[in-house]
C-alpha cells in the first residue's frame, strides 16, 4: 500500500532540502506537490485541504537547527500530521464486558466481511489468547454460513451453526447464549453484506444491533474503494454506532486514500488492515507505523512483532548452534528459511516494512514476489538428499534432472545455488568474534542500493 504516494512525495520532499530557514515563498511548491500527491492517491478533499492547512501552519517561520536540514524538519512535520489524520496511535478492541464481549461486523457484499471475521478469530485467539465462538446472521447467502464454518475450523475457533431458514436475531441470541454456557471470551457476528442505500437491508441490521448490543461494531470496507470507502463507512455510521474500521485488500491498494480519508470523514479509528489473502494476514493499523512507510522509513516494529510471532526460534536456534560448530548450512536449512519468511507473507511483505524499499526498482521487486519462492521450493523439493547436504556435487546432468522435476530451467537451478552461496558464506562470518557484523557487512553487499543504508531515501 501507499507505493505511489511514496513514491510522489520521496521526489516531492528532496526539493526542500538544503534551506536555512523555512518560509512561506519556499515551501508553496512544495505543498502544491503534497496536495497533487494526496489527490492522485484518492484522498478525499476535505483532508486533503486541512492537512495541508496544518503543515503550512507549523512549517512556515520554523528555524532549522544546526543539526537538522530543513527537509528533516518538514518531513518531521508532515509525519506528524499524517498520523493526526489517520488518528494517531493505535486502538485496540475494548473488550473489557462481562463474557461474552459480542463484537458485530458490517460492510458492505463483497468487502471481504466472512474473511475478516476468520482472520480476526485467529488473532484474538493467538495474540490475545481469548476463546472466539463466530457465528453467521448471513440468512440470504448460504454459501456464507459454510465458509465461515469452514474457515473456523481452519483457525481453530468454535463454530455456531445456523441456517437460512432462521431470523438473524434469533440466530445471535442463540450463539450468545451458548457462548455464556461454555465460559466463551468472545463471540464474532458476521452479517450479511448490505448496501447503504437498501433501507430494509439496513432495518434489518439496525434491529440485530438493538438486539444484541454489541461492545464492537466494526465496518468491514474495501481500501482499493479509496475515498469512497470513507463515504460508505459514514453512511453506515449514520445507521449503526460504529467503534471502528477493518480497512481490507490494502495489499492491492497502491494509492492509500482510504486510510488518509477514514479517520477524517467518519471520525471513527481504523483497527485493523487485511494485507493478504492468508488468515493470518490481519495487522492492528498504527497510525505512527504508517506514517513511517508513507515516508519510506519502514516500519521497523511491525517486522519484529511478525518475526516474534511467525518464526520458529527453536529452528533458528538450532541452525545457529550447527553453524557456529562448524557443521554448516545446508539446502534444507534454506529451504526451512523459504518456508518460515513465506509464513511471514513473502521476501516483499518484510522488505516492504524496511527503511528505502521505495527505491529498490521494479525489476528486483518482481525477483522477490510468492512466485519466486514457490520456484526456489520446487527445486529444492526435486534435489535428493545427498544433493541437498552437498550442493557442490549438483553439475550437468544433476541440474537437468532437477530442472525437469521442478519444471524449471538449468538457468534457475543456477541462480538458486549461486543464492545459496551467498547466504552460506553469509553464515560462515557469524562464526568467530564480530561474527553478526561481518554477516551485516556482508548482507549489505549483496542488496540493492537503498538497503540497510545503502543509499536509503535522502530528503
């Protein structure tokens, strides 16, 4: 998400660089590009003018101090207001009810509302180590009740069944009651996908709402939608008390006008973003944390928490051990690294939350995406065992057999070992005194410019 306001604004933000003092004459052009950026980005009007009414503000007459450029204090500035906009820090779910905490979640058909509801059980089962009980009040699409039950069992979540021939109503009442007899945490109610123009839809769901009343009302919306996913959720908001937003698909969205927009227009927080398609890809929405990537300064915390929760550190520890003996670092070692940053959503999903990935091109970006990893899998799921240990033996022969078992050509078989080298000799530099620097010193080679320091973003 917000890969082309990033890239508008990292071109925008140098030319203001290298001034002794910020005035209202030399930032002018500067805030036309900001605007034009925000505008192309799909942000809508009304937080477009104010947000640019507030740098303006704080930003004309600021002395520089001696250890700040100019291009430090605005971009300092424009952070700042970005995270206003967006609503500044994190908010969680209030949950704190007497059990069960009923959490409703609307939106509109299609927004990805059933996916959500899976997504969220799994993280307030895992994260906040809650039970979840979810249960579908979607009555007009059938196929919604058995995704839901088929997604529960995929997360692990208790299910409660209902039918179509029943009133939404009457299906929560039931799931809420059975939840109290099980000493369940916390009951998610999925509804069925409505237009804001469909005043019987909307009845409808303002009378289960009445009904049931909910600690958490959450608005399901579409982010590729962009501003218009702030109308929306306004419009609903108008019928429903809402407590929040789960802004969906922004791993599609390239332009980010719906989270510059929502806070702004609904006046309610986004709590969370869908990035991916896995049930596990459901992140809290850090306003501050995406202040950062706008900017193309990363978002440094967010990879640590998803490195805490996703990797296997008994793995890790055991391959560290067998380096640091000597014994080395195998293709099936590699392949189990494949297979712990595929967890984590993709070499491009990390990267992405990495200081200058803004400037990596286009060509290194498509070297990094799921295709290359299911590649880079298949070929070592088609080496033997002894291969594996000892890829030195892989010659001619060897790399057309395992080229035809992949479905491959001998080229990536190539390029796989060549890669395989590199983050062997990587591990060797670990062993020793200094060890982690040398791998860094090392790591920082083999990256495109704008890695690690490499030539990152300079405003």
């Amino acid at each position: 998400m917000f890969e082309n306001l990033q890239e508008r604004l990292g071109k925008t933000l140098k030319n203001i660089s290298g001034r002794g003092r910020l005035t209202e004459d030399n930032i002018k052009d500067t805030l036309r590009e900001v605007r034009m950026a925000f505008l192309e980005a799909d942000v809508a009007l009304p937080v477009v003018r104010e947000f640019v009414k507030q740098v303006k503000e704080r930003a004309v007459g600021v002395e520089v101090t001696k250890s700040l450029s100019p291009g430090q204090v605005f971009i300092k500035i424009v952070r700042e207001e970005l995270e206003k906009a967006m609503g500044e820090a994190n908010e969680e779910l209030s949950l704190n009810a007497q059990p069960p905490a009923v959490v409703m979640v609307a939106g509109l058909q299609g927004a990805g509302k059933t996916t959500s509801v899976a997504k969220l059980a799994k993280f307030l089962k895992e994260r906040k180590k809650k039970s979840v009980l979810v249960v579908s009040a979607d009555v007009y699409r059938p196929a919604a009740i058995k995704q839901l039950e088929t997604l529960a069992t995929e997360v692990d979540v208790d299910f409660f069944p209902s039918d179509i021939s029943q009133k939404p109503v009457d299906i929560a009442n039931a799931a809420i009651s059975h939840a109290k007899k099980k000493f369940i945490d916390v009951v998610l109610v999925d509804t069925a996908g409505r237009l804001h123009v469909d005043s019987n839809m909307m009845d409808e769901i303002k009378d289960l709402h009445k009904a049931i009343n909910p600690i958490e009302t959450l608005f399901v919306v579409d982010a590729m939608t962009g501003q218009d996913a702030a109308n929306t959720a306004k419009a609903f908001d108008e019928a429903l008390p809402l407590t929040g937003v789960i802004l969906t698909k922004t791993d599609g969205d390239a332009r980010g006008g719906a989270a510059l927009s929502i806070r702004h227009i609904t006046g309610k927080p986004i709590k969370f973003m869908g990035v991916g398609e896995r049930t596990d890809a459901l992140e809290p929405f850090h306003p501050d944390r995406i202040a950062s990537r706008i900017l193309g300064m990363g978002d440094v915390l967010s990879l640590i928490e998803e490195v805490e929760m996703k990797v296997d550190k008994e793995q890790a520890a055991r391959v560290a051990e067998k380096v640091f003996k000597g014994a080395g670092f195998t293709l099936d070692d590699f392949a189990d690294q494949l297979k712990q940053m595929k967890s984590m959503g993709g070499m491009m999903s990390m990267l992405d939350k990495l200081p200058g990935m803004s400037n990596l091109p286009d060509a290194v970006k498509g070297q990094m995406g799921d295709k290359t990893f299911i590649q880079m899998e298949a070929i070592i799921s088609s080496m033997t065992k002894k291969e594996r240990a000892r890829p030195e033996i892989i010659k001619g022969s060897r790399k057309k057999r395992i080229a035809a078992g992949s479905g491959t050509q001998v080229q990536e078989i190539n390029k796989l070992l060549k890669q395989f080298t590199q983050m062997q000799k990587m591990m060797k530099k670990m062993k020793g005194k200094g060890g982690m620097t040398k791998m860094m010193r090392g790591m920082k080679g083999m990256l495109p410019p704008g890695m690690m320091g490499g030539g990152g973003p300079k405003f």
